[in-house]
C-alpha cells in the first residue's frame, strides 16, 4: 500500500503541467494595489463599462460581440469564457456557454459539434463552417471550469468538452451546398470531403475543419499549452494524441516565425512556408509584365497578433521549449523596437518591411496602417520571455496606453479590448493553469 502510494505520488509529479506565473509589472516597480486596480479596470471596460463588448439577454444568456462587424464569434465568445473561468466569474461564463450552445454549436448533420463561427447577435447565423481556433478555446476554458466548479452545477463542463472533443476527430462527409451572402473560405467544395480540426497527417490544428481551410494553417492557432491541459483532464482517452499535437505545434512555431524578426504570416502551409496565390476558376491571370499580386495573408496581420502572446503562454504554461521561446522574445521586441515603441505600425511583411496599399488589411471599413492597442499589448505581454532593459519600454507602453478612438474614428472596443485585457492577466500573473479544486 505504501509502495502504491508512493508510485501514485511520483506519477502525479512527473504528469504535473510545468507552470511559473509572474507579476511583471510588480517586478519593473508597479505596486501591487496599483495593479489589481488596473487589472480591475480593464476587465470592466471589456465586460462592463461604457465601451463594453459584453452584452446579457434575458436571465441565462449572454454574448460578446465585435462590435464594429455587427456578429458574435465563435473567438470573442470563447475568449470570454477563458477571461470569466480565469477570473472566477461563473455567470458571465455560464451565459456565454449557454448563449454559444443554443445558437453557434451545431447539434447535428455533417458539422455536429462544431460551432458556427460568425452569427448575428440574434443567433443568426452567419457563416455554417466554424474557425478552429474557437473550438481550441471552448474546449479548454470548458476543461478548467469543470476543474474550478466541478459538474454539478447546472452543466456537465467536462462532458461537454468531451463532446468537443469527439466531434473534432477526422470524419469523411458530403458538403452542403453554400448559402449566398457571407464569404466563405475558398471555392465550393464537391463529392467526399474530409473533416477535422487538427490535420492527421501533421497534428496540426487547421485553419477551418473543412473545406479549402483545411488544408493549411494560422500561426495564431497554435497554443500547444492547451494540448496539453486536454491531455492531462479532458479523459477522452487521447492524451497520448494531445502529447504530440502540443510537440507538433512547437516544431511548427520553429519554422512559421522569421528567424530575424520573429514576425509571422497571419495563414501558412503546414510546412511553415507560405502560402501561394489562389487561383479560383475564372480569375484572371496577371497581364504580361505585370507584377503578381503578393498574397497579404503572408503578411504579419490582426491574426499575427495573438502569436507573441501565445508563446507567452506556453513559456509560463508549460516550459518545455523555453529557451527558443526565450530568443524568440528578444527578436520580436528588438523589431519592434528598432521601428519605435510609441510609433510602430500593426501590419508587416515578415521580412520587416511595410505592405504595399493593396495588402493592407483592412478594418471597420479603413484600409489604413495603425498604432494599434492590440498589437501594443500583445507585444509588452512577450516581456515575460525577455531580460532585456527594452522590456520596461514595452510594459510602460501598454500601462500608459488609452484605449479611445483615433482620429479618424476608428475604435475596435472587441479585438483590442480582449488582447488587451489578456496582456494585463499575463503581466500580473494573473492567467493560469486551472488545476482540479483540492
């Protein structure tokens, strides 16, 4: 028995999830109040001030909506999840699980399980295919509430995850013809189709599970920490598969980041290299002498974003690639520094050099190059990486900086006010594992 005991001791040292959990900006000389004051501060202007991005209906349901596109999708409302279960808040997840499940998650036909990743704020939806990195968040922020309030309380969290978890596995289907309206991703798909969230071949997670974005990837999908949490709670029965997705996507990090700038492209091949002009049926092909277009999803973009964060992420989640993790930091903060803390632009090819007009994303109805509050807190979140005295610059940058509309009056309250409040729970040490209540 004491044998037993010891083994069972020993087991759960070596499965434990390696995590170090840091208050940055109490390091560089804030004070401790200051922080949590702050924290508090950008939690509500997300959730519940005048700007805010979170909406309740009724008495169970709520939705986060990106405000300047007039939807909900399936990442704000997943990312909201993970912000409530980090920050204890059960009714503000609960709303948003039961508002994604009604109206978002498909219960049945080809895509039963997935969730339809843009829907109008009635529930409406928008698009049918999902985007695979909603799917990521849901799974996991469901996995840490059934481990922070166990399943009991109105909803079986880990069998819902479970349930995730099942529907995401490689499956054959017949696609249904596209609705007009929304855009989709690539040309109509015809006859057998295959489905999946994460590429058998590669375990790497795609960009859509079906259709033409299945067979490539986005950078800013790749958070091989959440591998890891589903293969130490979700007890699918697949934790060996989730072992070496989380291997996978580091590999794939290696090879999709500059190795001088650490910028990336915000699509790429599963190779890391990038991705080739499509050519739909009935696209013109370039005049002679004429220069090709340059595929803009090459280029470091809104989606590129989340990248410095996400590795962030695993540095303090896991540790296992720490020290490329460690020099990927410093590349990505020397760039940016070299173009200017205060002044360096949110759209980038990967060699550093700006886009021409034409590959300027654009945004809230602006094709415009910015200085944008998303891009700035993703970039001081990525101080926990770095020894640098540049990091200092960075944190200072973000505490200073306003969210508000420019001057042409363009104000994103969604996408910057989400990164940025995950900057703050980075740098306060305050996004974590959520381990099973003791």
């Amino acid at each position: 028995m004491k044998k037993l005991f010891i083994i069972t001791i020993l087991m759960a040292i070596t499965t434990a999830v390696h995590a170090e959990y840091r208050n940055v900006f109490v390091e560089l000389g804030y004070q401790p109040a200051q922080v949590d004051a702050k924290v508090k501060e950008v939690f509500n202007d997300v959730f519940r001030g005048p700007n805010k991005v979170y909406f309740e209906v009724g008495d169970s349901l709520g939705y986060i909506s990106d405000i300047k596109n007039h939807d909900a999708r399936t990442e704000g409302m997943s990312y909201g999840m993970m912000i409530a279960v980090q920050f204890g808040e059960k009714d503000i997840f609960d709303r948003l699980w039961r508002w994604s499940k009604k109206y978002m998650q498909h219960q049945d036909g080809n895509r039963k399980g997935y969730f339809a990743w843009s829907c109008k704020t009635d529930g409406t939806h928008n698009a049918e295919g999902a985007a695979s990195d909603g799917e990521l968040y849901f799974i996991t922020a469901l996995i840490f509430a059934s481990n922070r309030w166990g399943n009991d309380t109105g909803i079986n969290y880990k069998a819902e995850a479970q349930h995730i978890l099942n529907s995401i596995q490689p499956k054959e289907y017949t696609p249904e013809p596209s609705p007009a309206g929304f855009p989709g991703f690539g040309p109509q798909q015809t006859g057998p189709q295959k489905m999946y969230l994460i590429d058998p071949e590669t375990n790497l997670i795609t960009f859509t599970p079906d259709g033409f974005g299945n067979r490539f990837t986005d950078p800013s999908y790749h958070i091989p920490a959440f591998y890891e949490v589903w293969a130490r709670w979700a007890g699918d029965g697949r934790a060996e598969l989730w072992k070496a997705c989380a291997k996978a996507s580091r590999e794939y990090l290696h090879k999709a980041t500059h190795p001088v700038t650490g910028l990336n492209g915000d699509m790429s091949q599963f190779d890391g290299s990038e991705m080739q002009m499509p050519r739909w049926p009935g696209m013109p092909q370039p005049k002679p002498g004429e220069k090709p277009r340059r595929n803009g999803s090459n280029n470091f973009r809104y989606d590129s974003w989340r990248v410095p964060m996400n590795i962030t992420l695993d540095y303090e989640w896991s540790g296992a690639d720490a020290e490329w993790q460690r020099g990927y930091g410093e590349r990505i903060q020397n760039f940016f520094y070299a173009q200017g803390v205060d002044t360096f632009m949110d759209q980038y090819r990967t060699d550093g050099s700006l886009p021409e007009e034409d590959e300027i994303l654009p945004a809230g109805g602006f094709r415009k190059l910015r200085h944008s509050i998303g891009l700035v807190s993703t970039v001081a979140a990525a101080s926990i990486l770095t020894k640098h005295a540049k990091r200092k610059e960075f944190v200072d940058a973000l505490w200073r900086a306003k969210h508000e509309p420019f001057e042409d009056g363009y104000f994103d309250a969604y996408y910057d006010g989400l990164l940025r409040l995950f900057a703050f729970m980075h740098l306060s040490g305050q996004y974590r594992v959520i381990e099973p209540a003791k």
